[in-house]
C-alpha cells in the first residue's frame, strides 16, 4: 500500500510540475519609476511586469544592456499571463511572471504589422473553418459544415517562439499544436486527415 502511495505522490508532483511549466513570451521590457512593461509581440498588447519570481534577474540585465532608462528591449522569456488586484480601485488586471529569462537583444524589435493574433482560415474536406486569436490569450474556431455550424473556445499561448497551443475549455478534449510559419501568417498541424494549414486573413 505505501507503494501506491509514493506512486501516486511522484504522478502528482509531476503534474504539479507541468502545470506550473511557463509559456514562451516575447516582447519590448522597458522599466520605469511606475514600474516594469513588456509590450508582447504576439498581441500587441502592454502588460505590467510583476517584481516577484525570476524579475530580478530580468531587471539586473536589463540595467546593464540598456543605454538609456526606459529604453524598450526585445526579450524573451519563459512566464505567463496572470492577474493581480489593481493598484488604484477594483478589480484585477493582468501581470506578466517571469519564471526565467531567455535573451535580452538590443537589435530586435517586435513587428507591430505581424502579430500573432488575429483569425485564420482553413478549408477541408470536410467545410472551411475560422479561428480567432484574441490579445486576451482567449480563442474561438468556427467550423461550417454542410450540417451547420460548429464552435469551440478555450485559451491559446506559444510554448516555443514557433509553436502555438490551443486548449478547449471543453472537459475532456486534448490540446493542440501548431507550427508557426514565419513570419506568422499561417499555423499548421497534422491531422488524421493530412497537414491541416489555417492562414491569416484580413477581414
């Protein structure tokens, strides 16, 4: 029985570590006397950087590379999106974690004309489908079939610079992978049917 057990810890503390496992963010940090920004290049969006974790030693870097204070510079990091109460009145907003940083590189800049987020189209067999990519992290595809119409959500985040996952907020469905072809203008997988390819469009 206590080999049950000890089984039964080390699968926890092995989902336990993949949860807390952070996702690929990129973007332009800069530091101000209000505080720490990063613009992601995948949304567009500014978050505030939080101060605890692995910011530290993001800042330390940061101090030494910069030229001029509050100077944006291109990062990369592994963290995530979380949420604490605002500063001033209710409610929370979101807050990048830094759980460790991958590189720090004055020469590049994110590209405000390619951002990850957006909607993509795929055409199958079997009817066409549209994805959203919203800058809340959050995602919805439609599939229209000759049946009508079919539609899922859940949140979407790049576990490497060139892999995006969705995950259905459905109770038992699986993640998905997807490649990110450069410069970001399509996403592609293997399906049971072949590559499945969704490309940006423009509405």
């Amino acid at each position: 029985m206590k080999y049950l057990f000890l089984l039964l810890f080390l699968f926890a503390s092995c989902r336990s570590e993949q949860g807390a496992r952070g996702e690929f963010l990129s973007g332009m940090f800069a530091r101000h006397d209000g505080g720490a920004v990063l613009t992601d290049c995948a949304t567009g969006v500014t978050v505030p950087v939080s101060d605890g974790s692995a910011y530290p030693s993001l800042e330390a870097k940061y101090l030494r590379t910069a030229s001029d204070p509050g100077e944006a510079v291109y990062v990369e990091l592994q963290g995530r999106i979380g949420s604490r109460p605002r500063p001033e009145g209710e409610g929370t907003e979101s807050v990048v974690i830094v759980d460790s940083l991958v590189t720090l590189d004055r020469t590049r800049r994110c590209d405000p004309q390619r951002l990850l987020a957006g909607v993509y189209e795929a055409r199958t067999n079997t009817g066409r489908r549209l994805l959203r990519l919203k800058p809340d992290y959050t995602f919805s595809e439609t599939r229209f079939t000759e049946s009508g119409e079919e539609t899922s959500a859940g949140r979407w985040w790049r576990s490497a610079e060139l892999e995006l996952v969705l995950e259905e907020t459905s109770p038992g469905t699986s993640e998905q992978s997807f490649q990110l072809i450069p410069p970001q203008e399509a996403l592609t997988r293997n399906s049971g049917g072949g590559p499945l390819v969704y490309k940006k469009v423009y509405l």
